[in-house]
C-alpha cells in the first residue's frame, strides 16, 4: 500500500510546465502593440491560459472519465496555441529564439499531458478490474468472393423498372 501522501494540484509537473507556458506567453504578448495584442495576442494567451485550465479542472474531478475529457480539452487548447504561435511567427510578432523556446516548452506539455492522460487512463482500468466500457466478442466475418455485391444482390436491390 502506498502511504505517501496525496499529491496536491500545484504539485503537477505538467500543471507547472503549463503555466510556465502560460506565463512566457504572457511575457512576450503584453509588449505587443495594441492592434497585435487585440487580434492574435487575446486568442494566444486564452488559448495558452486554458490548457492549464483545463489540466486543474481534470484534477478536480471525481471520475475518470470527467478527468479525461479535461486532459482531452487541454489538449485542444495546445494545439490551438500551436496555431497561434504559427501566425504569431509568420506575421513577425515573436522572433526565432521566443518561438524555439516556446515551441519547445509546448512538446514538454504535450509529452507530460499524455502521460498524465495514460495514468489516468490505466487507473480507470484498475479501479474495478473492469474497463466500464462494451466489447463486442471477435467475430469472423467470411466473404466467399471479392465481390461486393454478387449480380443476385444487384437484382435484388434493383427495382422494377
């Protein structure tokens, strides 16, 4: 039995690195000119914000379930950061070294968001030894020719002309 203590949400490395995401963006943004932060800057820090949003909002759920929608939520607020990162770059807004370390910064995200998503994931599976999910048994389905319909399908399906 474990008996270390339970980890709080500040403590989550993957909490951590997205706010320190959050944070860098936040940085560069503000200096941004008014036009620049009112259209990209807005839609990046909100974009940036949510994933770590999202990842709190999954450690406070109760079902596993619930915690995976977040995490899967937190995942598409990375890639809309990706997005904005990408017109934030091509319309000259953040030079090479601000993109490099943030793209960086997001493959950290992204790695330790799926590891996060498979704990969670293989802690569901555990919880009752049941997988709470529906599994069809294997069934062989036999074809005695490649064709897709035979010509007694076809006439069949024709109607009477």
């Amino acid at each position: 039995m474990d008996n270390r203590p339970p980890l709080r949400m500040e403590e989550l490395r993957v909490l951590q690195s997205a706010e320190m995401l959050a944070d860098s963006v936040w940085d560069i943004v503000k200096g941004w000119r008014a036009f620049e932060r009112d259209t990209v800057g807005k839609q990046l820090v909100r974009a940036t914000d949510s994933i770590g949003a999202n990842i709190a909002e999954a450690f406070g759920r109760f079902y596993y379930g619930e915690k995976l929608r977040f995490l899967y939520y937190a995942r598409g607020s990375l890639f809309e950061t990706k997005y904005w990162l990408n017109r934030a770059r091509e319309r000259e807004l953040l030079n090479e070294e601000q993109f490099t370390v943030l793209r960086t910064r997001i493959k950290e995200v992204v790695r330790q968001l799926n590891a996060f998503a498979n704990v969670v994931r293989r802690q569901r599976h555990r919880a009752d030894g049941e997988t709470h999910s529906v599994r069809e048994p294997f069934a062989e389905y036999v074809v005695d020719s490649d064709e897709l319909l035979t010509a007694a399908d076809i006439e069949y399906l024709t109607p009477d002309t």
